[in-house]
C-alpha cells in the first residue's frame, strides 16, 4: 500500500494540473475566451492521501459558466441552449496518465 501512495508524488500531480488546466482550457466552447482563461487547479494532501481537483472562477450573476457550457441553460424567453460535454473529453487523458503512472508504480518490481 505505501507504494500506491508515492506512485503519484505532489510534483507529478501539479505537472498533471498543468496539463489538465491546458486541456480544459483548449477545448472550452469560445465566445470571449473568459471561461477558458479561468481554469485552475488544487492540490489537498490530506492524512497521505493526496487529491487534484479542478475549478473554473467564471461566475456571472452567481452562475458557473463552464458548467452552463457542459449541462445546457434555459433561456429568458423561455428556450433551452443545449449543453456540450467538453470538459469530461478533455480530461479523460489526464485522468488515464495518472492512473497509468500510479500502475506502474504499484506494479513495479
């Protein structure tokens, strides 16, 4: 079990931050380019269990707007804008080489 815990170390979860930040930020629906300039990232280690989790800081009138982008929002009069599933495309990768080098890790002989 200690090997699955170093397999993936802070350092290489802040390069995968990076990396996902990037990735989200590309595939982010543009109109003026502030929801994709508004992803980030954070690193909780908490009791030897490390997290990465991803944010994006465009609120508009108490409303996320990625997440409007993602899930579809009606409209005043009434209408719906369909959503488009972005983020979770964009991510996958990420996820997957993190996975793929906490593996290797745990594998390693």
């Amino acid at each position: 079990m200690e090997r699955a815990k170093e397999a993936v170390r802070i350092g290489d979860l802040d390069k995968y931050g990076r990396e996902g930040v990037a990735a989200l930020a590309s595939a982010t629906p543009i109109d003026s380019g502030q929801t994709a300039n508004s992803w980030y990232y954070k690193i909780e280690n908490r009791n030897g269990t490390a997290k990465i989790t991803f944010y994006n800081s465009n609120v508009q009138n108490g409303v996320p707007i990625a997440i409007i982008l993602q899930y579809g929002h009606g409209t005043r009069n009434g209408g719906w804008v369909q959503g488009r599933d972005y983020i979770n495309p964009a991510i996958q990768p990420i996820f997957d080489k993190i996975a793929e080098q906490a593996w290797k890790g745990v594998t390693k002989l």
